[in-house]
C-alpha cells in the first residue's frame, strides 16, 4: 500500500460484490435457462454463467439489464451491503447471569437490538441437585426450547410431567405455567432459548 492510500478506501475496494447467488436462485425458480436470460439481455451466455459463478463482476449496464429480464428489484440486490454485519463474541468468564435462588442462568450472544424479527435469548442454565426453575411457573408469552446438557430433568408443564436426560430437547408454547427441576444426582446443565426475549438478564 502506497503513503497516498487510505486503509479503509483499499479494504472497501477488496470486499467483493457477488450477485450471482440471487441471480441464478431467480433465474431458476423462474424456468428460464441460461440462453434465454443471455438474449432478452443482450450478453452472452458465458457471460451470465460467469457471473452467477461469481467468477466476473458486472458492468452496471449489464446488472441493470439482467435485473430487468428477471424482474428483480434492485435493492433485493444490494440489500446485503447496505448494512453492517456484526458479530457478538461472550467469552466463557464474561457471561451476563443472574441467580434465582440456586439457579444460575448465563446469557449467551443475543441478537442485534436491530433484529426484531429475531428478538430471541439464549441461555446457559445450571439448577443444582434438588433444585427447580421458578420463572416459568406462571407461564409467559412467546415459545420456549431447550437441550440438556448434562444430569436429569422433569419438566413440569400445564399439569403434566415429562422427563429428560443428556441429549433430549423440548419445546414449547410458554404461555402454560413450566417449571425445570433436576431431578438427577449431579448439577444439572442445559441451554435453554426464550423467543421472544424476556430480558431478565441485564
């Protein structure tokens, strides 16, 4: 990198814009083939096929003119680059918790305050021998799954019992009351997804 070259100018002048994926998925859920996208567009067929490989860019012309014989709208396009992509990273000792009573809940990576269509949290549970959840026992709006981990539990749910152990999962509506004892002889560990998020854990 020359003196005269700004670090961010060349890092956005290597980021790659690869439509090809988008083109091809609606070429093909539309039937037509390579040759006939290549015609109604005016290009060559290897062209196309370059650039659904991503292995060519597109002139601007060109995009325009495969997006107008595909009836694609532009910002279906460009809408990966219009945004950042964040990526959250807890480690291991720096988990959010909270304790209820003997039961240590851990937050793991929520999604974005901007992914409302994902308002999901997900938790790293711990109940001790002979101990039980108490949150769900009213019951609460949204869904809940889960996988154990390690140890056994009962999941008292709407009136009934169900039991699980290492490597067994439940979901369910969380709108019925729903209590997690452990009913094992070693601590009891599972993570555990509430959807929407209840936010308990600060």
């Amino acid at each position: 990198m020359t003196p005269s070259q700004n670090p961010e100018e060349t890092k956005q002048k290597k980021k790659p814009y690869h439509f090809g994926e988008k083109l091809r998925e609606v070429r093909e859920h539309k039937g037509y083939t390579l040759k006939v996208v290549a015609q109604r567009a005016g290009v060559s067929e290897s062209l196309v096929s370059q650039i659904e490989r991503n292995h060519v860019s597109p002139a601007i012309d060109t995009l325009l003119a495969l997006a107008d014989v595909l009836d694609i709208n532009l910002e279906y396009l460009f809408e990966e680059y219009k945004r950042e992509r964040p990526v959250t990273i807890i480690r291991s000792n720096e988990r959010p918790s909270i304790h209820e009573d003997e039961v240590i809940y851990q937050e793991l990576p929520r999604p974005t305050p901007s992914s409302k269509d994902n308002d999901i949290e997900t938790y790293a549970v711990k109940i001790p021998y002979g101990a039980h959840t108490h949150r769900g026992s009213y019951g609460h709006i949204g869904y809940e799954m889960g996988i154990i981990i390690k140890g056994k539990a009962k999941l008292g749910y709407d009136g009934k019992e169900y039991f699980l152990e290492a490597g067994d999962s439940v979901s369910y509506s969380a709108g019925a009351p729903h209590v997690i004892e452990n009913v094992g002889e070693t601590d009891l560990e599972a993570i555990w997804v509430v959807t929407p998020a209840q936010r308990f854990v600060k």
